[in-house]
C-alpha cells in the first residue's frame, strides 16, 4: 500500500456510501468455439445497464502473468500491495473455518495420514478419510497440552485440520513436517531462524504426542504440519482511508480477508441473496461495505463454462436490489479471472466498473472482458481501485496547492 | 528485474518450450501520405493468421518518449529492468565483434585519429581510414606490454577498435580521452573513485605508447578512447525462471546480450533461414529459444519505408516453418520501434503477440500496431513479457494462497 499511503493527507471522511461488490473469479476467456466469453455469453441486462452508466475497466490484479490467490487478489482490492503484504497458507486456512487469529497467533494446516510399524509414511492423506471419521480426531488432539502456550486444532473437512497455537514469542520461521513423498518418516520441523527455537520444540512435542494419542487408528494414525503462518499487520483500511468499513461475505474465508483489512463483519446467511439483505438491513451503520459473491469462481474453477455462465446470470437480478440503496459508489470488481477454460485462477486482467453520479456520461455498451477494455478507466493494478472508489465519493481531496 | 525476482517462488520448470521472436526495430510509424505504418503496408498473410488467435498487444521498451538502444531493448525483453542493468558502450562494442568479455574485464570504444606536431587534434577519425589500413595498425597495438593486466585490441570498422583489459582489481569508473573537439591535445583519463586509479595509470600508459607506435603514420597517428565499461552481473535467467535458455542469432551483439542473460548460444549461419534451421534442430535441447530478426531494423534505420515493408514481408513465409515445431508458447516482440521516417530506433510501443493453446478465443485481425492496441494484453512494459510467456507456457503458479 505504499502508493496509497504517500497521499494519506488526501483522504477525508464524508457522509458519502461505497459499496464494493467482489465476484470471485469474475473474469473469463473467450471459448476455443464461440469467441465469446463467460459475461459475452450470459444474459446479464442489469450488469450491462449499469455499465453503459459507469466508468468503466479493466484491473491487473498483480501483474500480468501472475495469477493471484484468494488472498493476494482481495488485498489488492482493498488497497494494499501483495507483493508486501503475504497471507500465509496456514492463516488463510483459518480465516477459511472462521477460527479466530490474533497478532502473534501462528496457525498450520494439518493432515491426518498414515505411517506404516516402522514409522514411514504410507499415505499422506490417511486414505482422504471422511470429516465425520476426522472430527472425533481433532476433538482427541485437542487434549493435548503444551508448556505454554493454549492449542487448538479444528477441522477442516475430510483429513485437513488447522492447528493454531497462541502464546508468548511465538514465530512462523518454522519447516514444514510433510516430507511431500511417501516410504520415508515425516520431518521434524526446525527453526529457521534463532527466534523460532521455542515454536519448533513445541510443535515437534506437539507431534509426538499426535502419534501417541492416535496410535491405534488405522488409517489417521500420524498428522502432517504445513504453512506455518501468522497473520500480517496491516494498517486498517478504516484507518488509512478515513472510513467506517464493514464486510458482508456468506464464506467464512472472505470475511477473514475482511477482518485482516480492518473491516467490522457484519454476520449474515449462507448465500448472496442473504448478503443483499444484510446490507440492506445494516445500510444506516457504515460508510464502506463490501460484499463478496462466490458462486461463479467455484463454476470456473470446475472447468464448468456453461455453469460459470449461468452463475453470472444468477447474479445479475441483484443488482437493481443493491441500486435501490443507491449509494454514491457502486462498484462492481473481481479478485481475479478464472476462466473454465483454464479451470483455475488466471491473471488475466478482470472487468471493473464503477458507477456514481458523476459516471452518468461515461460507460461501454456492455459488461465483459471485451467492453471494458475500451471503458474509461482503461487498464489499472488492482490496488488503486480504491483510489478511484474515494474519489467518486468525493472522499479524495485535491493532491498539493 | 525487482518485480521478477518478487515472485521468485512462482517460477517452476516444466517440459513445455517458448519461442520467442525478436523482430528488430518491429515496431513503425504511418506514411505521411498512406497513412498506413510499415506493418500496415506490408502482406503478411502469415503473421496476421497468428494474430487472429493470438494475445495481442503493445510493449513499452522503456518508458513513453524513451527510445532505448539495442542493449536496453533486448534486456527488457528479458525480463530486466534495464534501468538496473546498463551495458556501456564499451562492453556493447565488444559484444558486437564477438570479442569474449568475462567478469571484470574492462572494454572502450577506441578511435585512430589525427594530432600535429604539437599533439593537438586535427581529426578525431583520422581520416575515417578504410578498415584494410586500421587492421594492421591494431596489430601493432597489440603489442603494447602493461604490467599485471593482458590487453587486447580488436579492430571493428574503418577507425574503430576496441580495447579490452583483463586483469584484477580493474574498473571502469575512468574518464574518457575524447575531448570531443579539435585544437587540443586528447586528454588523460583519469580515476572517478579511488578503485579506479589503477586502471587510469594503465590506460595512459597504454595511450603514450600507442602515441609512440602510431607516431610515423600519416593520419592514423594517435588514439581515442571512451565508454569504459564492465560487464553487468545480470542474475542468469535460467536460473530465476528454472529455464534451460538458448538464444540463435546471426549478429554478433545480439549473441553476446543472449550470454549476458545467461543463454547457451548454438551457433548458427549468417542470415535469418539459418537461424530458423538451427531452431529446428536444437529444439529438442531446451525449453527456451531467442531467435532475431534483424533486417527490418536496418531498412528503418536507413530511413528506407519501402525496403522496411520488404524486410517484413521477408519475415512472413518463416512463420508457418517456426510453427511447425508446435511450441507451447510462440511469441513475436521487437525490441523497439525503428519508424522509417524517423530513420532510427523510437519510443513507440511495439506490437507482440503471444500464441498459445489458451490464446486460441483471442486475437485482432492483423499484426500491426492499430489492431494490437486492441488485443487482449493492451499496453505493458517490455520487461513483464516474459511473466505472460511462463504463465501461458504453465511455468508461473498461482501467487499466494
């Protein structure tokens, strides 16, 4: 965030209401057969209403060829350089369960596996055993007790867990225990600096007492440790841009992401239709919110194009729903692209458009890839987003005399 | 090369091959009277298929306004920043005569010139004697002894040479001899900082002596020396991005910045089907090629429109042959602009494309600096070409969680 940060003296609180809308993998790739993309293909008439009113783009969420995680993709939107700011495997998994991560927390992620009599792994994964089958295990891990420091393991789902330790003069300098390849014993792990001896002894004792408490399972009879990871201090974003901001996220991994920015969570359902309302509900209280919808990354992450199409086409009803609030930002980004073709995370650079009463003269006929190319913003890092939210709401004073 | 290595834990080796293409001096300018760029006017059936599924768009060699030289130009295209890493002149004159120049050798750009009798300049070229009469007369230079250090002198063009010292505790950091005007003596160099003293001592000695051997010829009778340079310590590229880089060109300087960036070079003939040859048979031995197209630069550089839109349609018919080999990643860059009618290199940014299996729903019409202003890529510095290369060749994971 250091861009942002070098104008702090410009931001200045107002009256005025931003709301961010982030579609998880909104961006897409045309099909090999139609040309067209995912938003080329699907129905969308309220996206592409608001587009022909918005100021339009396309943001790099890092860089070009550089296909961001979750984590790193949502930072950015919220202003704050991912190459600086590195949420570690383990904290975001955390953030993912909902599990609580204070400043100096470190939390893993875990797997339950199997070690044959002589102590070398046999299977990593403990044979992907069932989350029912896993609960009762974390329960049983949990009994364990260090010199020190409180521990808690909570599941994840099927043989993933996350461990977290919380105490004094903890660190996440510490190897992982997964030694990646099977017919060999898991690690020790070690510290990798002078400052993290305590941590690894105290994993390592965490271990060995993992084996014993599980030594007459069958198949989860041993557990792996990687990720190690605290959670980064970063400058609330309320803080830094004068705001009040609060997240709306049905998935507990967002609102984690929301809770590092310094974000209020306000709680709410299990889906997007449950998110409009909250917002609705809880309009009066804030002056930033964000408001995250999942399903369509989960369609091109699937590989599934026709899917990913109709998720786009799920959304767009809502938009006049969070309209009628009519805030004098809306705007509309994505974290990343994931086009079903790719089936996974891309870089490609993702369509954003902002809409305010000052945008009423701009805007693109459309809402995809192709149409916000040619949109006023043009191509902008995904980390100055922000930048023109603030503006639009007139929240960005004037920069020198 | 700072945001490069940032992502260094992105980078993985993977069998797929990237070819890159560098067109030199690709980019033009329109005809004053067509109106139409040199790309624009030339048939290049061949080229305009690739770019109708190809990603597409434009590359800023340096920065708007900023025309870089060869070194510079390839350097970025690389993945360098070149404002980190200079070539000097010295050095770049080396690499252009195939001269080998290792870690800590010093190399300058030398003049034969003319003084009078009373050792002022009257002719800082000497005539600009033909190369037959400057050979033997670097001969004879090489003779020179200095203590501790082993020089050589290499002959380049008509009065030129190069001066190249190789020895320990050598520096560039000495000034040059060239006063720039006649009517005075050519000047001592002398050390910018304290490293460099010695060096200073050794090249006014080598000066005298030269003075002293030159002393009968007619016009040939003294020398100049300037752009004192070193080699920069580049980190290799297969290195940084776990590549196996080779690099083909016909041209010396070309070859020698492919070894600066850490490329095995295969020999190869002197024109453009011979590189295309060599690519063909050494295909199987790494997963990175450079391949260099020189002409075009040359027609723009002679301020020959015509002869430039020839020199690109000579390109054409090699494209379908580069094709065949099926690389995962085919892409065609320049590492500037040369506009005919300006008659040397430019700042303008230069059309690329990039042709992959993902790139197939891509694509603009034709290659040429309108349609590629469209594409998909839109505008990007030439130093984040190779992120875009790796990603779409399956070489650059996901940053972050």
């Amino acid at each position: 965030m250091i861009d942002l940060e070098q104008i702090r003296d410009c931001y200045t609180a107002t009256p005025s209401k931003i709301v961010m809308l982030v579609v998880d993998g909104l961006g897409g790739l045309a099909h090999p057969v139609t040309r067209r993309s995912e938003l080329e293909t699907a129905r969308i008439p309220n996206l592409d209403a608001m587009a022909r009113e918005s100021a339009c783009g396309l943001t790099t969420p890092m860089l070009p060829g550089v296909a961001p995680g979750s984590g790193p993709g949502h930072l950015a939107l919220f202003g704050y350089d991912p190459l600086k700011y590195l949420i570690g495997r383990g904290a975001l998994e955390a953030l993912g369960i909902d599990m609580e991560l204070m400043p100096g927390d470190v939390a893993a992620r875990g797997n339950f596996c199997t070690v044959d009599g002589g102590g070398l792994l046999t299977d990593r994964r403990a044979g992907r055993i069932a989350s029912e089958l896993s609960a009762p295990l974390c329960r049983r891990l949990n009994q364990i007790k260090l010199p020190g420091v409180e521990l808690s393991v909570m599941p994840v789902e099927g043989y993933r867990f996350v461990l977290r330790l919380r105490g004094e003069g903890l660190s996440e300098r510490i190897t992982e225990t997964d030694p990646q390849v099977v017919g060999v014993p898991p690690l020790t792990t070690k510290a990798l600096d002078l400052g993290a001896t305590k941590t690894s002894r105290l994993v390592n004792q965490f271990a060995d007492q993992a084996r014993q408490l599980l030594a007459e399972e069958e198949r989860a009879n041993m557990v792996l440790l990687r990720g190690f990871a605290q959670m980064p201090s970063l400058p609330p974003m309320g803080q830094v841009y004068h705001l009040n901001p609060a997240g709306i996220a049905a998935y507990p991994m967002y609102r984690g992401l929301a809770t590092v920015a310094g974000m209020r969570i306000i709680p709410t359902g299990h889906d997007f239709a449950g998110e409009v309302e909250t917002l609705h509900q809880s309009y009066g209280d804030h002056d930033f919110f964000f408001i995250h919808y999942k399903p369509a990354d989960t369609a091109g992450e699937d590989g599934n194009f026709s899917a990913k199409v109709l998720r786009l086409e799920e959304l767009d009803p809502f938009i006049p729903r969070i309209r009628e609030l009519d805030p004098d930002v809306f705007m509309i980004a994505g974290d990343h692209s994931t086009p079903a073709v790719m089936a996974g995370h891309s870089w490609h650079p993702v369509p954003f458009m902002l809409h305010s009463k000052l945008t009423k003269g701009e805007g693109v006929p459309r809402f995809n890839e192709r149409d916000c190319a040619q949109g006023s913003i043009g191509r902008i890092p995904a980390t100055q987003v922000m930048l023109l939210a603030l503006a639009h709401a007139g929240k960005l004073i004037k920069y020198g005399p």
